[in-house]
C-alpha cells in the first residue's frame, strides 16, 4: 500500500482545504511532519484512518466530532484519499455526520454521511469502474484489498503517539486482547466455549438419565412395597416381576370363591322378599275397599251437585250477557254527559240539540277553519323570521367585538416577535461557543488535580530516591561480600582439589599419581555452596536496586510531567480560573438548552400573527353578510304583521284561532255519536233481561237467583267428577288384586322374616367386591412393575454409552481449557497466542538489538503465571540486559529505552500481522512522537534502523516536533496553527 495524495476540508483544526503530497514529501523515503502541539499534525493521520475506515484510532474516536469548529457553514467536511493496493489505484472520498446552520431560517440540519471508492485504474477481477458509494460496500473492499481491519491497520500502519508503547507496558490480560484483535484468534476461544458448551450440555444429559435411573428405582420400589436397594440390577427387577405375578394368581382364586358365595346368599334374598310383597299386596287391596266404603255417603253428594250445576249453566251464561248490557248502557251514559262538558268548556251551551243539528254545526265549523290554513303558514314563517332576526343581532355584535380584540393581538405582536427573534440568537451563540468552554473546563480541572497532587508527587519522589540509594547501597554491599567469598574460595581452591585426591589415581591439575604433599584447607576457606548463596544474593539485591531505580524513574517522572504542565501556576489561581469558567459554562448551558424553545416561540408567534389575519379578515367578511340579510328579513317581517293581526282576532295567533274552531267541531260530533249509543244500548239491555227469566223457567227453576246459587264453574264440575271416577278405579284395583291366582290362600296376617337373608347377603357381597380390589389393586401392581421394569432395563442400557461418551468429552475439553492432561496447564487460545508472540518477539529483537546497539533482547516466557490472570497464561514479555545478564522486565526501562523498544516491538509486531493476514504489502509507514525522550547516540541509531525500513521503496513518515528531527530529514512538512485554522507548509 502507497499513499498518494490526501486532502482534508473542515476536517479537525483544518478549516479550509489543506493538500499532501505524499509522492513529491516521501520521494527520499523519509519525510517530517512537525508543528506546534495541538496544531493537527496526528489529524492528518486520523484522517487516513477515516478516509479508510471511517473511524480514527484511539480515544479520538469515541468524541465522534470530526467536523471544524470554526469552518464556513458552506464548507463541506470531507477526506480525499489516492492510493495504490495490490497494483490498483483508487481515490476515496468520505464525510461524516455533523450539523450544520440552515440555510433557511434558524436552526441546524443534519448532515448525512457519504463515501464513495473511485477506481482510478482498471478495478480488479475485471469488475465495473463504476464509483461504489455504499458505506458497506466500501468497507469491504478496503479491507479485501489490504488483508487487514482498523484495529491491525492502526497498530501495523499508523504508530500513534503513546499507543504502540501499551503492547510493552500492558498486563497480560490486555496483551491477550490486543493479540486476540490483531491475529483473529477469536475462532479458538470459540473452539474452547464450545467444547465447554458441549461438555456442559452432556452433563446435564448424562445427569438426567441418571436421575431417571433413579425415579425408576424408586418408582419400582414403591409400587412393590420394597427397599430400594443401594445397586439396582436388572436381576433385582426381574424378581418383583415373579412376586408380583404369584399375588396376582392368588388373589384371582379369592375372588372366584366369594363370588360364588355372594351368587347363592342373592338368590336366597330374592325368594324371602318375593313371599313379603304377596302378603304386603294382599294387606293394601283390603284397606282400600274399607276406605271406599267410608266415601259412599259423600259420593251421593258430589253427584247432586253435578247435576243441578249443568242444568242451571245456560240461565248462567244469559245472566253474564245480560250483566255486560246493563254496564255498556252505564258506560253509553257517562259518555254522553262527558261530551256535554267538554261543548261547554269550549263555549258552545246549546248542548239540548238532536243529533242532527249537531252534526251540521260540527260541519260549518271546520270549514271555517280551512280558509285559515294559509294564514297559520304566513305566521310561522312570521315567528321564524323574528328568531332569525334576533340571531342576526347577536351575531354582528359577536363579530364586531371579536375583530377588536384580533386588532389588540395584532398591535402587540410585532415588538413580542422582535423580543424572541434576539433571545434566540444569543442563545445560538451560545450554544456556539459552549464546545471551546467545555474543553476550557475539562483542561483546568485537569491541571487543579495536578496542582493538588503535585506535593504528594514530590513526597514520593524523594521517597523513591532514598529507597535507590538504599538499594544500591545493600547492591554494593552484596556485591563486596560475593567478591571477597570469591576471593577466599580461589585461595582455597588448591585444598578444595587435595580433598577429593585418591592415591594411585591420576591428580586432576598435574596428573601425577602420587600426591606426596596436598594442600590443607586454612581457616577462612568457603564452600562451593557458600559462594552459590552470595551469588544469589547479590543478583536479588541488584534486582531491588533495579527495582528501586525504575519506580524513582517513574516517580520524577509523573511530577516533572505534572510541573511541567502547570507552568508555575498555583492550586488557588488555577481553582479561582476553574470557578469563573464553570460559572460562564453554567450561564452559556442555561442560554443554550432555550436555543430549540425560543426557535419553536419565533415560529408560533409568526404562524399566531398569520393565524390572527385570517380571523380577523374571515369575522369582517361574516359581519357584511350578516348586515345585509339583516335588513331583508325586518322589511319582510313589518310587511305580514298587518294581515296576521285581523285574521286572529281575539286569539293569540292565527294557529290558535283554528285550533279552537277544529277542537269544537270534533267536540260536538263526539256528543251525537254519544247520544246515539245511549238509546241503542237502552234497546239491547231490555231485550237481555227478558231472556234470563224466560230460560230460568225452562231449566225447572222458580227464579233467576235461584238458577244462579246452582251453577258451578267448568273447573269445579270437572274436579267433582274426576274425584267420582278415582273412587271407581280405586275399588276396581283392589277386587282385581285380591282376584290374582298368585295371592290364593294368602292372609293378611301372615309373617315373613327377610332381615337374616339380607344380612348374609350383605357379608357375601362385601367378601366379593373385597376380592375383586384385590385382584384390580395386584393386576395393576403387576402391570406397573412391568412397564417400569423395562423402562429401567431400557435407561439401563442408554446410560453406559452416555457415561462412556462424557467422560471422553471431558478429558478433551480439560486439556483445551489448561487442566487436566495437559502438561504446560495452558489453553488452546493462550497456547495460539503464546506462539503468536513468540513470532513477534523473534522479529523485534533484531531491531532492538540493532537500536540498542546489542544490549537489549525480547524474551518470551510461557510459564504459568502465578496470578492466573484470565487469558493472560503464556504471554509474559521481558527484556535481557546483556551488559548484566539479567531478565528486566519492561517497566524497569527509562524513557528513551522504553521508546526503542516499545518502536522495535511495534515494527516486529507489524511484520508478524502482514505476514499473518496476508496483507498488501505495507509501503507506507508513519511514526506519532516519541523521539524527545532519547540521547543524539541513540537518535541516530533509531534514525538508521528507520533508514533500512525505507528499502524496497517503502516511505516512513516521522510525526514529531523535536527541533533536531528538522535538521536531519530533508523532506518536511510543517503544520502552522492559527485563529482561522490549521495550514499545511511545504518545507525542505
């Protein structure tokens, strides 16, 4: 991959657009990038990333704020990229999502996200040169083409400040992560849950069948009435099998027994109550012929009565219709006097008139009443046009008083909408400048902390140092006690030797073997042990001396950093500065959180003002309209008064006057209708009376009243008779009984005991129906015993397999997870990781052996951690000092040492991560910081491992502001900050 050609507009501190070049910067193969800090030197990398990926590295990418603060509005934010992957050259452009003002109005808009991927040569596998555009799309070819995702592009591409020095700081844990991110190592863990899953899902597998071994046995246990006992076989079950089907046998011959019993004691039963009912039969027929007998004398009554009742029904029934007469004529009379009244309340008394007359004075009355139909309509419409002038009225006073008070809204509308217009751009800026303060507030408490921990950083900094001078004054000591027990064990060394001398066996200095003279051990003579055990002290105390120095390294150097960005400002100014800057962030928030309120106010008040001229101009148009139908209806309603007021007379209204001509004309046709049904009903009662009396005679009465006492109703002449006829039936069924050839010879007095048979029969159906229990309750046990039996030979069966299975499934799975048979106790993904940095390590030392001009070498260590720290097993990275022979670990090396090796880690690691992705090759690196920290002997060492980087053609971009770094590369490109943005200046 070569860069080409980048441009940023309104993108970071770039407010305009800024152009590099990186063909014409990087044609030496090495090129600077240099500026004041803060000036947007690693935006243009960030820019790289995102024209790429969309994203930038870092903590940078989780502020999601890309866009210029002090942009033109019209100033579109966007990246251009040209590059070359795999032999294609392709520009992409891409924008992110920001707001900008509308152009229109108030307010802000939201600006969508664009890309788009151009091939600037033939695209690959002979596909279309079209421009793809969508965001997915473009994602995928970018990663297709470099072999590699943004988190490995960042780490291999872009080496941004403080961020490729965490690989050699990091705890194995976040060592794993990053290693897991860069290799793609997740499929392995995945492999690891797995089988974790797997081994727990056969657990439970093998688990269930084993409880359901266990319910059968205890099922089967309880079913037989038995111990379960503490290894159940098939043998066992086989056994409640035979028992159970020997009860069963036993208790089916039982049952036949009892049922034979039960069947004789029935029919023994059955014959004693057959000879009862007889004498029982016998007994009810002769006390119902007594009880007929005691009923004669009251039979002959209920026949007398029937039969006067049906020869007086007749006289009854014209003595009803007789009745009905007699109250018609009544109802006929009070009719008649009721319509008199009724003439004479409406003012007509000459109600003496035959019924002739009445009829033709009804007539002319309701003639007199039709020529007033028209006039009735006339006054309707009269009291309509009245009412409707009445609401005219109130609305033109509605109308009217309702544009004055649409005029008083009017009036102040204006000054209102002026008022809101500038609360609304005061709140604009404020929400304009609420960013700067913000990140004002942020920077200040940061330094009040800094300033308040700056004399505890003090206080441990001279504890550091004192805890090195100690160190190294135990190291001096230790070291002077190995050398003088070296000393004394060299001067002792010729006994040493004589002890182990054997006569006639070769000496092993001369070869001699005689030994006439040996060497005797002198008093301060010290053992090879001895020396051993100073040794070890001594390596222990310059490990603490080491120890002791890096912890006063990092000591002065967390408060010269913390002094430095003071800058000689105190707790109390910087806490005062906090206060007036929260106070201003407080008011620009308060301004701010109204810029959306005071939008939507300026846009009621001027959608109320449109609203008002419409209601005003629609209550003018409705008040002409009412006006003018005003005046027509009062012209009309004076015009009909005069015809009205004759032709109701001393009435009301018109209406009431025909009203009261048609109510008496119905009223004096009602009184002839009455008096003509008073003189037909008079006719019809006398004619009723006569033919009573006639038909009293012909039934053999003397009078009516006496025909009347006689007659009975339907219901009680059908109940007499009913009652007659149950006599008869009662004294025939009783003879019939008695007549039965069955009952011959039989006296009511006879005596038959049932009680004893019942007895026996009840004890034998007892004996029986237990029986039948019995042999249900043991079939069923059997048939239980059946069923569980082979349901447990069947789990039998299925559980050693299951068992066999799991155990080989969770052997394996102990060895992937780091336990059991596994000898190194690691895990599939910490052992795919350890390898991976072992590869990584490989390749960085001979860079930082080449940087540390042979002093300094990666060491990888898979050895168990002591803190089995989660995924970190494996992953241990020191350094060997090879002027002391010592594994240090990385903490303890100084700045410039921990940059030389936190590069060369990074540049091994790079080449690990292409080699492993299969990536395009890599012809574009870039650097971010770090150079400040090294020595002119050691700047020009990195500088000459870089120089070999550029070989093959590749291009290194150094980001940095060290002022020797301009001296010594040519190509340069300076970033200028200023108040209207960041500028891009060719140097070199």
């Amino acid at each position: 991959m070569r860069l080409h050609r980048l441009e940023v507009c309104a993108f970071g501190p770039y407010a305009t657009r800024q152009v590099v070049d990186f063909d014409a910067l990087g044609a030496d193969g090495l090129f600077l990038l240099h500026g004041d800090t803060g000036a947007g030197k690693t935006t243009l990398l960030d820019a790289v990333a995102f024209a790429l990926f969309g994203t930038v590295p870092g903590a940078r990418a989780e502020a999601k704020r890309l866009r210029c603060d002090i942009a033109d509005p019209d100033q579109p934010t966007e990246v251009v990229l040209e590059l070359t992957v795999q032999g294609h050259r392709l520009r992409i452009v891409r924008s992110p999502e920001y707001e900008r003002p509308k152009r229109r109005g108030t307010g802000y808009t939201k600006q969508p996200a664009k890309v788009s991927l151009t091939w600037l040569t033939p695209p690959p596998d002979g596909g279309t040169a079209e421009a793809v555009t969508r965001n997915d799309e473009v994602a995928r070819v970018v990663q297709r083409l470099l072999g590699m995702n943004a988190q490995q592009f960042f780490q291999v591409v872009l080496l941004p400040q403080g961020e490729f020095a965490r690989f050699l700081r990091a705890d194995t844990k976040e060592r794993a992560e990053l290693l897991e991110r860069l290799f793609g190592t997740e499929r392995f863990t995945a492999v690891e849950a797995w089988f974790a899953n797997a081994r727990k899902e056969r657990k439970a597998e093998v688990e269930a069948k084993r409880a359901g071994v266990r319910e059968l046995v205890a099922r089967l246990a309880q079913v037989a009435g038995v111990d379960a006992p503490e290894e159940p076989d098939r043998e066992w079950a086989a056994t409640l099998r035979t028992r159970a089907a020997v009860e069963v046998a036993e208790a089916r011959a039982e049952e036949k027994a009892a049922r034979e019993a039960w069947e004789w004691a029935r029919q023994h039963l059955g014959e004693s109550k057959d000879a009862a009912e007889r004498v029982r039969r016998v007994r009810a027929a002769r006390e119902r012929l007594a009880e007929w007998e005691r009923g004669a004398r009251e039979r002959s009554r209920w026949t007398a009565e029937v039969e006067a009742a049906r020869r007086a029904t007749t006289v009854a029934e014209l003595a009803a219709d007789g009745r009905a007469a007699e109250d018609h004529h009544g109802r006929a009379v009070e009719e008649e006097a009721t319509a008199a009244a009724a003439c004479r309340e409406l003012g007509f008394d000459d109600v003496g008139l035959d019924v002739e007359e009445l009829r033709r004075r009804a007539g002319s009355l309701r003639e007199e009443a039709g020529g007033l139909a028209g006039l009735v309509e006339q006054a309707q419409r009269q009291h309509t046009e009245q009412r409707r002038l009445t609401d005219l009225d109130e609305s033109i006073a509605y109308y009217a008083e309702r544009i004055t008070v649409l005029q008083s809204k009017l009036d102040g509308l204006p000054e209102r909408l002026s008022e809101l217009t500038r609360q609304r751009e005061l709140a604009v800026e404020a929400e304009a400048r609420l960013d700067g303060i913000r990140a004002r507030e942020e920077e200040l408490a940061a330094l009040l902390a800094d300033a308040e921990s700056l004399p505890e950083l003090e206080r441990a900094a001279a504890s550091a140092r004192e805890a090195e001078l100690a160190a190294e004054a135990a190291h001096n000591e230790a070291r002077g006690v190995l050398l003088d027990v070296r000393e004394r064990r060299l001067a002792g060394m010729a006994a040493e030797l004589a002890s182990g001398l054997v006569e006639g066996k070769p000496c092993p200095v001369c070869g001699s073997g005689e030994h006439p003279e040996p060497a005797v051990a002198t008093a301060d003579a010290v053992s090879e042990e001895t020396e051993r055990v100073a040794a070890e002290r001594e390596v222990e105390a310059a490990r603490r001396r080491e120890e002791a120095r890096a912890a006063r390294y990092e000591a002065e150097h967390r408060r010269d950093t913390a002094a430095q960005r003071l800058a000689g400002r105190s707790a109390a100014d910087l806490a005062e500065e906090l206060a007036d800057v929260r106070a201003e962030r407080q008011r620009l928030t308060e301004h701010a959180g109204r810029s959306d309120a005071l939008a939507a106010a300026v846009r009621s008040a001027k959608e109320e003002e449109q609203r008002l001229l419409a209601e005003r101009a629609s209550h003018e148009r409705s008040l002409t309209e009412h006006e003018a139908e005003r005046a027509v209806v009062a012209q009309g309603i004076e015009e009909r008064a005069e015809a009205l007021a004759v032709a109701r007379g001393e009435f009301p209204d018109v209406a009431a006057r025909r009203d009261h001509l048609l109510a008496l004309g119905r009223a004096l046709d009602r009184l002839a209708d009455a008096r003509t049904a008073v003189i037909a009903a008079l006719q019809q009662r006398d004619e009723r009376r006569r033919s009573v009396a006639d038909a009293a005679k012909r039934a053999g009465f003397d009078t009516v009243e006496e025909a009347l006492e006689a007659a009975r109703s339907a219901e009680r002449i059908a109940e007499l008779e009913e009652l007659l006829r149950k006599a008869a039936d009662e004294k025939a069924a009783a003879a019939g009984v008695l007549a039965d050839p069955e009952l011959a010879g039989i006296s009511p007095d006879d005596d038959v005991d049932t009680g004893s048979a019942e007895e026996a029969e009840r004890a034998a159906r007892e004996r029986a129906e237990a029986a039948v229990a019995t042999v249900r309750s043991r079939e069923q046990v059997a048939r239980d015993i059946e069923e569980l039996a082979g349901k447990f030979d069947a789990a039998l069966a299925e559980l050693a397999p299951a068992e066999q299975e799991f155990a080989e499934l969770n052997a394996l799975t102990d060895v992937l997870s780091g336990h059991g048979q596994n000898a190194r106790r690691m895990s599939l993904r910490s052992y795919v990781l350890a390898a991976r940095l072992e590869e990584v390590a490989v390749a960085a030392t001979a860079r930082l052996r080449s940087m540390s001009q042979g002093r300094y070498s990666f060491v990888h260590s898979d050895q168990e951690d002591k803190l089995r720290t989660r995924g970190g097993h494996g992953l241990g990275l020191d350094v060997l000092d090879d002027y002391s022979g010592m594994v240090r670990s990385s903490k303890t090396l100084s700045g410039g040492e921990s940059f030389i090796a936190s590069l060369a880690l990074a540049l091994g690691l790079a080449d690990v991560v292409a080699a492993e992705t299969g990536g395009a090759l890599l012809d574009t690196l870039f650097v971010d910081e770090g150079f400040g920290t090294l020595d002119g002997e050691t700047l020009d060492v990195v500088m000459g491992v870089l120089d070999e980087l550029r070989s093959g053609g590749r291009v290194v971009g150094i980001v940095s502001h060290v002022e020797e770094l301009r001296q010594r590369i040519p190509n340069r490109l300076r970033v200028r900050k200023s108040r209207t943005g960041s500028v891009l200046v060719s140097e070199g």
